[in-house]
C-alpha cells in the first residue's frame, strides 16, 4: 500500500519536461475561477499552461484585485514553453455579456459550456497532455435551459466514453464514487451489478496505469447503514454489492467489503486502502473534504485524456476579492502534470 494518495508535486529535485501543455478552464466568469488564474500566474511555472477565457474578463478581474497581468495568445504552432511569472497564455473566447464579480448572468451559461466543449475539443486533438477546470456553477446553466448535471457527466458524453469515475483525492485518502450528482431516492435503483462492475474495472486499472500502484487495495463502502447488516437494513449488499464484488475477485482484483460507512476510515483501514470506494456522493466526500479541504482534487477517471478539477464551488461571496485560497487550483493542476506519461526523468550528461 502507499501512504500518499497523490503524486508529489513537482519540485527542484524533479526534472519535469517542458514538452508538458496543460489546458486551464476559467470557470464561471462571475466567480473565484478568473482570478484565481491571474493569482497562479504570478509564480513562475515548469510546465506550459493555457487557459480558456475571455481575456478581457482576465484583465478586469487582475485589476480589481490588484496583481500584474500579461495575456498571451496560444499559438499551437509553437513548442510548448515554461509559462514565466506574470503571464497567461489564453484561447480566448468571447463573454456574451460583462461579468460582474458575484453577480450570475443567465447570458453568461452559454459561454460556460462553449468554454468546456473547446477544452475538450482541444484535449481530445493531443494538443494538451492533459485538462484542470475550474469551478462551475449549475444551477445558472440549467436556469438557461440548457441540460447540465456536472463536468463528469459532460466529459463522459462529449467524449462518447461510456463510463468514467469521479474520483476525490488528498494527501493520504482517495474517494471514488459509484454514482455521483442524482438525488439520494434514485440511488439504490442505480447500483446495479454491471455499473459497480465497469466502476471497480476502470478504477482499478487507473491505480496501476496512472498512480503506479502495482496491486491497487480497494475498500468498498456498503449501501445501507452497518453495511445492511445481514439484510435487517436493506438488501442491497446481499443481493447486488457482494456478489459483484466475488465475481471481481475471482478475477484477482484485492478488494475488501462491503464496508460500513460510518466505520470504514479507521486508521487501520486508512494504512491499507488504496482507494476506498463509496456508493453515492454524500456517503464519501465530506470525510474527505474535512481531512482535506483546500488541498484536494476532483479526478475523472476513463477519460481519454487526464481530467481533474478544483474541489470547492464558485465562491460568490468572494469574486473580486482576491481573498480565495488557489491551493486547491494549484494542487489540482500539479496532479494532473504529474498524472499524465509525458513526465520523465532529464538525461544525463554523457
């Protein structure tokens, strides 16, 4: 087992080749998204990376709150190159409408979506190694009427993958999820043993492909409270979660459940999980975001590109301020430059 559940970030005893391209969505233009990029470009950076923007928004929102900017046009036709300090490259694309800090504009929705359909267009041609987003906010898009439940499922379907996992990460814990933005009551109908199977397969084969975990250990979470105990409190776990989970290891995948939710992050548990598989959203994620929050990261796995996002909201209360914390951005680009294969070890001098 690991005791870290992420990559370390790249550091001065890590060579990290400057072939890396990294493509950076701006989020919700009335939100933290705008800034916090303008608030990354202020250090110098080992990798290229991009963002996708309006650049006249960049511009406004680095006035406000007071840093140096200098927007750069991407030109693909150039090798990629560090991103110095004080710079952002951008693709840009136009605000239907000015964005005001705080303030959602239903014009705006549109712009969102174009935003990340380019990102995935550009991902998808090898343009970038891989793609960071940044915080969206739903229900301005839905109230445009424009269908949205969240980026996974966006990705999933931009990108014809028919499956991909959501999986939340920190230093020390990793938390994929079985099911992820539907309303609790539609959840026990939505586990069924072909999509626990296809979840369990591809996180599997990302612990080994892309986290370099040679024999991953996964523990999985139980539906029901105490894990249904015995079937008293449903029975999900003898009709569905456990057989699957046999048949998974008669294939030789190391999994350990069905597990009690409220007992599976036991310190114990935490020195041997690799991954500790919950059922739905809310049964995983705010044991992570307590141990985590501000320094996580939200991973989709399957894709075919690396994918991992920021793990907080829009922050409306706080767009313009320039009192948002970017470790979360930052991290969550570090991981997915770490993640992708391009990153190799600088040759030596003969």
């Amino acid at each position: 087992m690991q005791s870290d559940t992420l990559p370390p970030p790249p550091s001065s005893n890590t060579a990290v080749s400057n072939s890396h391209r990294l493509l950076v969505t701006s989020g919700e233009p009335a939100g933290i998204g705008p800034e916090q990029l303008v608030q990354l470009a202020q250090q110098a950076w080992s990798f290229e990376w991009v963002a996708v923007a309006d650049k006249t928004l960049l511009k406004q929102r680095a006035d406000q709150i007071g840093l140096p900017i200098q927007l750069v046009d991407f030109d693909p036709e150039q090798p990629p190159t560090p991103n110095p300090a004080g710079t952002i490259k951008v693709i840009h694309l136009d605000l239907a409408v000015p964005s005001r800090p705080g303030e959602l504009a239903v014009a705006n929705a549109d712009y969102v979506l174009t935003m990340l359909h380019t990102a995935i267009h550009e991902c998808q041609n090898g343009t970038f190694d891989a793609l960071v987003t940044g915080p969206i906010h739903k229900g301005i898009i839905n109230e445009a009427g424009l269908k949205f439940s969240g980026h996974t499922e966006l990705l999933a379907e931009a990108t014809g993958t028919e499956r991909v996992v959501m999986m939340l990460a920190t230093p020390g814990l990793r938390v994929p999820l079985v099911t992820t933005h539907l309303p609790l009551s539609d959840v026990p109908a939505a586990i069924t043993p072909t999509l626990l199977t296809d979840v369990i397969r591809i996180l599997h084969q990302s612990l080994k492909d892309q986290f370099n975990i040679e024999s991953p250990c996964i523990f999985v979470m139980g539906l029901n409270p105490h894990a249904g105990e015995d079937g008293h409190l449903g029975r999900e776990e003898i009709d569905i979660i456990i057989p699957t989970l046999n048949r998974l290891r008669e294939e030789g995948l190391h999994l350990v459940g069905p597990l009690p939710a409220d007992t599976i992050f036991s310190p114990d548990n935490l020195k041997q999980a690799d991954a500790f598989l919950a059922m739905y959203h809310d049964q995983g994620l705010p044991v992570l975001k307590y141990v985590g929050f501000g320094q996580a990261v939200n991973i989709t796995l399957g894709l075919p590109f690396v994918r991992t996002s920021v793990d907080h909201g829009t922050a409306l209360s706080l767009a313009g301020s320039g009192n948002a914390s970017i470790n979360s951005f930052r991290y969550a680009m570090e991981v997915a430059i770490e993640m992708t294969p391009k990153t190799l070890p600088m040759e030596k001098d003969a």
